[in-house]
C-alpha cells in the first residue's frame, strides 16, 4: 500500500503544491540572481540578454539551507537559462558556466535536470495577494516572469489553480486504495464521488484559460521561452553546459516545460486503470517523469504497483450502479480535461502562423508532436468506461 502523503511531500489541502507558500526571496549574498531574474522582462527587450547575464559571478549554491531555498534557486536559475537560450533570435551551442555550474548543482540536489520544469514554472512559481485567502486565479500572482503581462501571468496561474483543485482528489487516492483492498465498494464509490468532484472543479478552472491568455500572445510572447533541447529543431546537437564536468564535455538533450509534467493526471490514470498503449507517446510519458519531484514520482509508481481499483470497481459495479455511475464520471471527467487541452493546443498553438524555428507550430515545448500526442490519449481514455 501507500506510504503517507506526507512522505510523497504531498498535502491534503493543497496536492502537490509546496506545503508552505513558497519563498518571495533568497539570502543577500544570492542577490544578483534575484535582481537579474526580476529584470528579465526588461532585459528580454534590450536585445543584451546574453552579454548581461555572461558579467554575473558565479554564485556557490551550497549555503542554500533547505528545500524552499533550493526550489528558488532553481526557479530564478532556470528562468536565467532559458533567457540566455530563447533570449536572442539564434539559440547559442552553450549555456556560460556562470549559469550551468550553479543550476547543474541545484537541480540535482533536488533530483531534477537543469532545465526549466513544471515544477519551477508553476508548482513553485507563486504567492498569495491575501496570505489567508485560497489558493486560487484572483488570490495569485506569479513570483517570476519572462516578459511578463497578462497572458503569461494568466497561463501559469490557471495551472497553479488546477493543482490546488486537484488536492481533494489526490488526497482521495490512497482511501480508494484502502476500499478497494477491503473489497467495501460502498467507500469505494464516495471516494470516486470526492474524485469525480475534485475533476469538475479542475476543468472549471481549464475553461477559463482564454479569459485573460489569448493565443495570439501566449504563442508569440509566453510559449518562446519555456522550449527545451531535446527534439527541438532549432537545437539539434542540444546545449553544452560549460564547466558542469559530470557532463564530460559532451551536450545535453533536456525536454522543455510542459504540464504532462504534473503528477496529477498520471496518478489517476494510475488509480482508474487508464492504460494507455504501448508506442513512442507511451514512452515520452515515461520519460517526464524523470522532470518531476521525485517524491511525486514515487507517488504515481507506488499507486501503479499497488494497482488500480478498476477491476474491483467492474466486478462490484454489476450490484452497485452508484460505483459504477461514480467511476465512470471519473473517467468521462478525465476526458474533458484532455479534451479541452486538447482545443486549447489547437488554437493556441496549431493554428498560429510559425515566424521562427525556435517556436514550431507542429512540435510540443516537450519535443513530440503533440496533437497526435493529445487526441490519442483523449480516445485512448473512453475506452475504460465500465459498461
């Protein structure tokens, strides 16, 4: 069974956010990284960013005490990376050991490349504007920004919503696990009612993505920066990390931000037995886990090597209409979501006129193509339905 969700550095209240809002600031002797990390939008207009970021010293990370200090430093130094990256009109061969050295430390202490992930993008990457109101669009603004503006504000926060949505159902997973080992299929069907709940509110909150984030602008001024180097047309030999010697001279191929980094749907698919088969896509799935939190990936593992409740759920389900209705409200919520990513990738991305090599139109900021990617796993979905 599972182990607790404090061991996964999950909370109940809020997933698989930080338990603690995260840090506004580091220690003084950081201050360079916070003062240039808190220029980017100015500095991503001068046409300088590389020659500016190249003069800072390369700061020690070692002093840095504990997991929200380390969550930082790796949120200002992958922001400070992928600035000197997508900064300029033609992407450099290297990243100046300045940068590397420092984020190369930091995101292996935290068992994560060094690259810009989800979990420094939105996970970490927000504060309260009322310290005791929810976690939610309206009480959230972003700690870092690229260009900054409404839409790149609006984007990620919709993301650092759905997380704090999605805690009920999370938080729900190993009580259906539990019921589920009992064979009580009565509380096993509240648990998928509390999940399929959890599900509404998340696609309430995906719904309201274009309020404030048009497509126009998310492709042109926020989907830039957060491209990757791995399968990435604009960088097909990677990027050297200089200095970093555990690289050994050679370059590294890093996936870009994308929320199929979040844990969340991962580990519902897990808990509802929502397979998926077995191809290259499958594989890519896989392989974002290794951008994940470690105790978050841990988490999905051990509900996938606990198994699913979706064979007890079929066999109760033949006396039990309310499990099964329960269930499959699940799997039909779980649908929408990907659904509506799924126009979301459409216009926001498909449909908008490609000026550069750096930002294709057919290639997913992870480097796949991505609306194969989506539609299959949106299909892939329904065919769990209990009947």
């Amino acid at each position: 069974m599972l182990r607790p969700l404090k061991e996964y550095e999950i909370c109940s209240e809020r997933g698989f956010l930080p338990p603690e809002d995260p840090l506004t600031s580091l220690p003084a002797e950081f201050a360079e990284w916070e003062q240039a990390a808190a220029q980017l939008p100015k500095l991503l207009v001068s046409d300088r960013i590389r020659s500016i970021l190249r003069t800072m010293k390369e700061l020690d990370p070692s002093s840095l005490k504990n997991k929200p200090q380390k969550e930082r430093a790796m949120m200002l130094l992958s922001y400070l990376g992928h600035a000197y990256v997508w900064g300029e009109k033609q992407p450099p061969d290297a990243l100046p050991e300045v940068i590397a050295v420092p984020w190369h430390k930091v995101a292996t202490e935290l068992g994560r490349p060094p690259v810009l992930s989800y979990a420094s993008y939105a996970l970490s990457n927000w504060r309260r504007l009322d310290a005791s109101g929810p976690i939610a669009c309206g009480n959230i603004v972003l700690l870092q920004n690229f260009l900054a503006g409404i839409d790149e504000e609006w984007f990620i926060l919709i993301h650092v919503d759905i997380e704090a949505r999605a805690a009920q159902a999370v938080s729900e997973i190993p009580n259906a696990l539990n019921a589920c080992d009992s064979q009580d299929g009565d509380a096993l069907s509240k648990c998928l009612g509390n999940i399929g709940d959890a599900l509404e509110k998340m696609n309430q909150v995906m719904d309201r993505m274009p309020e404030h984030c048009d497509p126009y602008c998310y492709y042109n001024r926020v989907r830039p920066y957060i491209h990757g180097w791995k399968d990435n047309p604009a960088l097909p030999s990677g990027l050297l990390y200089q200095g970093v010697t555990q690289y050994q001279g050679q370059p590294q191929f890093f996936r870009g931000e994308t929320g199929a980094q979040s844990a969340i749907v991962p580990a519902l698919d897990a808990l509802l037995g929502v397979g998926h088969k077995d191809d290259p896509l499958l594989h890519y799935l896989r392989e974002m886990r290794e951008y994940m939190p470690p105790a978050h990936r841990r988490f999905v593992e051990d509900i996938e090597r606990t198994g699913s409740v979706r064979d007890f759920a079929k066999r109760a389900a033949a006396g039990n209409s309310v499990l099964r209705d329960n269930y499959n409200r699940c799997v039909k919520l779980l649908h929408r979501f990907r659904n509506t990513h799924l126009q979301y990738a459409s216009s926001y991305i498909d449909q908008q006129k490609q000026t550069s090599a750096n930002n294709p139109t057919k290639v997913g900021t992870g480097g796949t193509p991505f609306m194969v990617y989506l539609q299959k796993h949106r299909d892939e979905t329904d065919d769990f339905l209990l009947t």
